[in-house]
C-alpha cells in the first residue's frame, strides 16, 4: 500500500539574490529542514528561521531571507482511456462551436486529423462509450 502523501513544507534561510554572492565566502544556504504538520500551522516552526534571519540583518548583513516552499502533492495520471474520452469530447465541443450546421462531417475530419496526429488511437471508438 502506497503511504499517503502528507502535506508539508521546506523552510530554510538562504541567499535571496541571485546577481551576488553572500560576503566573505558564507554559504548561501545556513540553514533548512523539512517539516510535515496537519494543522497546517507553519507559523510555530518558522519562527527560528525568521529570527535567524534577522538576525543576520541585525548585524549588517542584508542579503539572507527565511523562505517557506510548500510541498504539492504528487501527480496522478489518467488512464489512456479517460485521455481519450476527455481529447473526443474536447474536440466535440470544439468542432460543434466552430461548425453548428455541419458537425458530423466537421467532427469526423477532427477525430482524423487526432489519429494523425496520434493523439488518439485508430481504434478510439472503441474507448468511447457515448457513440
């Protein structure tokens, strides 16, 4: 079973410009973590980062910020079957707007020109359950 994707974000202190090097050879990231929370309070836990950041402001050194980047979710891809249907009824919808008075001929010339382009198999009729 795959583990389910918790919500969670990266926060770090690093070098916010990119045209400069941070003076006397200090690195450009001092410090990041990885947290993951359910109430989505990330307040609490940017606090460090925030007062280490200013910190470096407070004694003259003015080009590191506290950044917060917040973890998406993964991914999930469609199935070729439900690409199809959505790619027929996306060209349907096209050709019945474009052409009103002549759809059937319309649409069969867009679904050709689809499966010559393969973006849909030869046989998506098949697939396609509303003909």
């Amino acid at each position: 079973m795959k583990p389910k994707f918790e919500q969670g974000a990266t926060l770090a202190v690093k070098w916010y410009n990119p045209y400069t090097s941070p003076p006397n050879g200090l690195p450009k990231i001092i410090c990041k973590d990885k947290i993951i929370w359910a109430n989505r309070d990330y307040d609490a836990y940017s606090d460090p980062f925030n007062s280490l950041a200013e910190w470096y402001r407070d004694i003259g050194i003015t080009g590191y910020a506290a950044f917060v980047v917040f973890d998406a979710p993964p991914y999930k891809k469609m199935s070729p079957e439900n690409l199809w249907k959505r790619r027929v009824g996306a060209a349907r919808k096209k050709t019945m707007l474009k052409f009103p008075l002549f759809f059937d001929e319309a649409f069969k010339d867009e679904i050709e020109r689809l499966v010559k382009l393969k973006r849909l198999p030869k046989s998506w009729f098949l697939y396609d359950k509303s003909n």
